[in-house]
C-alpha cells in the first residue's frame, strides 16, 4: 500500500521559521541562502513560498514571532512576575549568565544580532525590531511604576531605568558574544548596581542608586 500522505502546513510553516530563525542567529540573514534554508528545513520551493512569499516576508516573520517571543520568555515575563523591578532585572541577568555557561559558547542576543544587521537595511526590518525594543523597555519601566505605587523606587525615572537596563543587557550580550564569555553579564550587572541617576525633575540635586538597595 502506498503510504498515505500527511498535509501539515502549520507544521511546515513552523519548521521553516525554526531553520531560518537558527540560520540568521548563527551565521545572520545575508549569509543565509534561501536555498539553504530550504534543504535544511526539507521543503520545496513551491512550500516556502507559499508562506513566505520572499526572504524579507521569512525575516519579518522571524522577527515579529520567534525574536519578540524571546524577549518575552527571557525578560519581559519574568520581570512582570518578579517581587520588583530591581529583583527581576538581577535575576534574568544571572539566569542568562548561567544558561550560557551550561551551552559553552556565546550566539548572542537574537534581538541584537539582527538589529545589528538589518536596521538600515530596510525600513520594515527597522520597525519590528524598534517595537520589540520599545515593549521591553516598556515592560520594565511599567514594573518600576507599580513598584512606586507599592511605596517602592521614589524618585527612580520608570523610562531612564528601562533605558539604561535594556542598554546595559544588550552591550554586555554584544560584549559576551566577542568574548564568548557569558561572565561579563555579571560585570555589566555590578556596573548597572553602581549607576546613579538623577533622582527626578530639572534642579534636583539628590542622586539616588538605580538598582542597589
């Protein structure tokens, strides 16, 4: 009997985003050959395009589903469920810290590896990852506010802290990736704690520590 074939298309469509997304995190969207994400993932040329119209559209979508979720998963979830702002920043940055000491070599951040590479090449590409960024720093900057409603934070600016936090995460991961050391996130961390802002409104003159206690 002739074996009876299985018509997936989500599956399919899934399997192209799972090859593409590690292709451009490993070696980055130019270098990555339709033609080569085509036999990795085992589809016909027919099958990607009619998903994916075109390279950009695969991007896009790369972006948009799988790069957005990371940064959900990694930070934006676990900050929203963490006693505080300070306490969940601290904690994904050791979480990160580990989980690339376990792996044993440093990819870098899927967000910043694109970035780095797609934001002036197009002005669709530049947009996705601006939102991506733009709902992280919102997501920790909403946590210092409810901390500040809790009696928390003071005068801690909610915009400088997502800022200066989404800044340091990210150098440090483009700092990890160089080094292939995942330590230097604990670095980064110790230089975030010893930062201190302007504790509010023009002429303040109290400064206050961002993350220390």
């Amino acid at each position: 009997m002739r074996k009876k074939r299985t018509n997936d298309p989500e599956g399919m469509r899934r399997r192209v985003l799972d090859v593409a997304e590690d292709s451009f995190q490993a070696r980055g969207y130019h270098a990555s050959s339709l033609g080569d994400l085509m036999a990795a993932a085992g589809v016909t040329g027919g099958a990607l395009h009619h998903h994916f119209p075109t390279k950009k559209a695969l991007a896009l979508a790369v972006i948009e589903e799988r790069v957005a979720a990371a940064v959900e998963e990694t930070w934006i979830t676990p900050v929203r469920a963490a006693p505080s702002a300070r306490e969940g920043v601290r904690a994904v940055f050791e979480a990160v810290a580990v989980e690339l000491e376990q792996q044993g070599y440093v990819r870098g951040c899927p967000l910043n590896n694109l970035a780095h590479e797609l934001s002036l090449a197009d002005d669709e590409f530049r947009a996705a990852l601006v939102r991506i960024f733009a709902n992280w720093r919102q997501a920790i900057a909403d946590k210092i506010r409810a901390d500040q409603l809790d009696g928390g934070e003071g005068a801690t600016d909610p915009e400088r802290f997502a800022a200066l936090t989404v800044a340091a995460y990210s150098g440090a991961m483009s700092m990890a990736k160089t080094s292939q050391d995942g330590a230097v996130l604990r670095e980064c961390l110790k230089g975030l704690e010893s930062v201190h802002p302007s504790s509010g409104g023009p002429g303040a003159r109290r400064r206050r520590r961002v993350l220390l206690r």
